[in-house]
C-alpha cells in the first residue's frame, strides 16, 4: 500500500455527524484538503477501508464515525462493539501500513463515574454500560493497532446538527411547563465548533505526542446547571420567549437503560499543556453556540 505525501489529504470518517461537520467546516476555513465518507465506507470493514486509503493516501485519518445510541446500545451490544470498539482497531491497522495519523474520539463513560476529582488520562477505566464497554475496547484496539494516534475522550458533546441536549432542552421549553433535570452527575459540555477548531489546529500544526487526552469545555456543572444556562442563554437570543421552571431532580428519579457516569469532570491539563489546545469556559461557548444556531433558524 502507498505512503502518504505531504499533498496527502485528511480523511473524514463519519462525516454525516454532529462533531463531523463542524470539523469538516474547520479544515475547510484552513484549507486543508479533505476526503470524506460516512457509512459507504464502512469502517467495520477492512476490505472497503484498504480500498478508500489505497485510492486516497491520507495523511491523517480523523475517525468522527461511532454507534452513539447510548441506551439503545445495552440491547444492541454487537453493533455497539462492532462500530465503536472493531471499527477503531480496523482504522489503525490499515493506517499503521500507510503512515496515516488517526485522530480518534472515546467519551467519559469508559469511567465509573466514582469520586468528585477531575479524571486524569492515567485513571483506571471502568465503563458502567454497553457503550462505555465499547468504546473502551476502540480505544485499545487502536491503541494496539497503531502509535499513531490522538484520542480524544470528550464528554456531552453539542452542536448545531444532530441531537443533543441543548436541543432537546429548548425544544422542551417551547413544550412545557416545567422540566426536572438531573443535578447529581456533574461534568462539563464539549462544544463542537470548539473541539473541531482545536482539531483543525492540530492536524495544520501536525505536532504533538500521540495518545489519549481529555477535553471538554471550561467549568465542571451538572445538567441541571446546564439546562438553566440552555434556558438564560436561549432567552437572550430569542429561541424560546418564556422563562420556564427547572426544577433539581437525583439520577434515581429519572431512569434510563444505560447508567451514566456521576462524575464526568476532565482534567485539561494535558490537552493543554502537551497540545497547546484553547479550552474555553463552558458559558461562552454555549453564547457562541446559539449565535450560530441563531444564524440557522434555529434549525432542528
Ligand atoms: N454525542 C455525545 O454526547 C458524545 C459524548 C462523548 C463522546 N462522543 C463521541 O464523539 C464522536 C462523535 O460523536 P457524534 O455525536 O458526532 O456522532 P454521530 O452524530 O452519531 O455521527 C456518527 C456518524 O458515524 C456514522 N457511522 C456509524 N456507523 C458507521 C460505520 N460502520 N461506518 C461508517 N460510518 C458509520 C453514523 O451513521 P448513522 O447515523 O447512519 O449511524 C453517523 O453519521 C463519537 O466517537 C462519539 O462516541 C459523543
């Protein structure tokens, strides 16, 4: 198989998703070349990934693709596995033949959510469910595939597309009366545009020691804080027109198929230091967020 060429492009994989399109946007502002797939290329398999990186020669290899249904996936553990823990290591083995660079994303939940201290890289992992379970297993597949790769565990990832909780919020106070949000899981929001800004720069730098890092924005809350800033925040720019009640509810009053992590904090202190990445306060980000949700329509 071909080496890569400092003409090389980057490979989007995945490029139909939340964090995807604003990574894409990201490296197209730095005009850096890109190539891009979603499920046509499926990276569970290793016949199609050989066939896309023979014809495209990529020089970094950004994996945005992953089974994200996080409840869903208790019940449908195969694919949760197959996408989220075969898929990596299927991405680092080809990439090892090339000299590609993987970028690569896991989350919070391959933690046990124990204690209230910021999780360091080098903690002991412990996933609670399925999804935890398998992105887990991507992580050390790549790992074991490969040394050359960046994986960033990230944690309530939001953005203008897709399904996340800011969304959901706002539509829900357009809805009710009144919202129950959870305030005893305290972590803290990742805003796309920013993880995929800190992203462009990486790959336009093409420095920094490979491994895994943590990221997310500024500020440790709990989603009942996240909601009121969602509802402060929405007010300001006029997607909602009513301030709605938020009521703190425990994690025992809201029941869901996966468990989830009660403490979700991230150290940046290597993300920071190692990688020189921006990490912004959580509330700015979220400011910047609506202008450029507002600039959409608000679109769902
Ligand atoms: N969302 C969060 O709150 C969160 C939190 C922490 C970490 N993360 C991680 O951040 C990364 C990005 O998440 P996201 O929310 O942006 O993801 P997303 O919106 O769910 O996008 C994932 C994309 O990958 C595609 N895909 C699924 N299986 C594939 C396969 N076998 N081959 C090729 N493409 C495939 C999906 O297609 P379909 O839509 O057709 O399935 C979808 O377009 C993921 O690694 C995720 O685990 C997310």
């Amino acid at each position: 198989m071909s080496k890569v060429s400092r003409q090389s492009p980057v490979w989007l994989v995945g490029s139909a998703g939340m964090l995807a399109g604003d990574i894409l946007e990201e490296l197209h502002k730095a005009d850096f070349p890109c190539v891009i797939s979603d499920r046509e290329v499926d990276i569970t398999d290793i016949n199609q990934v050989r066939a896309f990186i023979g014809q495209r020669h990529p020089a970094w290899i950004i994996n945005a693709a992953a089974y994200t249904a996080v409840d869903q996936a208790e019940k449908e553990t195969e694919s949760a596995f197959a996408i989220n823990g075969l898929g990596p290591g299927v991405l680092g083995a080809v990439a090892a033949q090339t000299g590609a660079t993987i970028v690569h994303f896991s989350t919070d939940y391959v933690f046990d959510g124990s204690g209230d201290r910021p999780w360091v890289e080098t903690d002991s992992t412990g996933p609670l469910s399925v999804y935890g379970r398998s992105k887990l297993d991507g992580e050390r597949r790549l790992a074991e595939a490969t040394d050359r790769y960046f994986t960033f565990r990230i944690s309530w990832l939001y953005g203008v597309r897709g399904k996340n909780f800011v969304k959901t919020m706002v539509r829900l106070f357009r809805e009710k009366p009144e919202l129950r949000v959870i305030s005893d899981q305290i972590g803290g929001p990742t805003w796309a545009r920013g993880l995929a800004r800190n992203i462009a720069a990486l790959v336009t730098n093409g420095k920094g020691n490979p491994g895994i890092y943590h990221y997310s924005d500024a500020g440790y809350i709990s989603w009942f804080d996240f909601a009121v800033g969602i509802r402060d925040a929405a007010l300001a720019v006029g997607a909602i027109d009513r301030e709605i009640s938020i009521l703190p509810i425990p994690t025992s009053e809201y029941s869901l198929p996966a468990p989830r992590p009660a403490n979700s904090r991230f150290s940046h202190d290597k993300v920071r230091n190692q990688l020189g990445f921006n990490v912004l306060p959580w509330r700015s980000n979220l400011d910047a967020f609506f202008r450029e949700w507002k600039a959409l329509d608000f679109r769902p």
